[in-house]
C-alpha cells in the first residue's frame, strides 16, 4: 500500500468514527439508523464493541428509549461505564432510557 493510501483510508476511518460508525459494525448493521447512531456516537469512540452490542439489540433510537439500564447492563459487552456514556449522550439531547418502573 503507498503512503496515500494508507492515509486515505486513516482519513476514512476518522470520518466513520466522526459519523459514529464503526467499520466494523457496517456488515453487521446493514440500514443504521441515523438518530440511532447519533446517540451512540460517544460510545463508539469509547467502547466500538460495547455499541455494537447495543446495536444488536435496538435497531431504532425508539428501541434504545424503550431500554431500562438493566436491560442494557444484561447485554454481552456493555458495562456500567457504556451506559453512563449512552445516558450522557441521551440526556444531552434531552432524552432518557426506560425508569425502571416504566415511566
């Protein structure tokens, strides 16, 4: 590979993750939802597999509001620090998981 393009494809990778994608969730998400990946985009950066896993379960920003945070914590891969990213991302754009009791 030369140099260019190697930094082509750096320049690439560095747009995906500014997008909130991960190169290697494309294959596995095949239509992302926009607003979706919007909110996991910090994750992304933080934890590419922790979102991944998320993604695997909620397919739309209306399937990731209707999780509770232990819901969330069940997931393979997805800690209590990914979801304190994915609770700062959601409340900077004034929105929440799930309470616990449904509200």
């Amino acid at each position: 590979m030369r140099i260019e393009d190697s930094e082509t494809v750096e320049r690439f990778r560095e747009q995906l993750d500014d997008w909130g994608v991960h190169p290697r969730g494309l294959g596995r998400h095949p239509k992302p939802d926009p607003f979706l990946l919007i909110a996991l985009r910090p994750l992304y950066r933080a934890y590419p597999a922790a979102a991944d896993a998320i993604r695997d379960v909620a397919e739309t920003l209306d399937d990731l509001l209707a999780l509770t945070r232990d819901d969330l914590l069940a997931v393979e891969n997805v800690g209590p620090r990914s979801v304190e990213i994915v609770e700062a991302a959601l409340a900077d754009r004034g929105l929440g998981l799930r309470s616990p009791d449904g509200g």
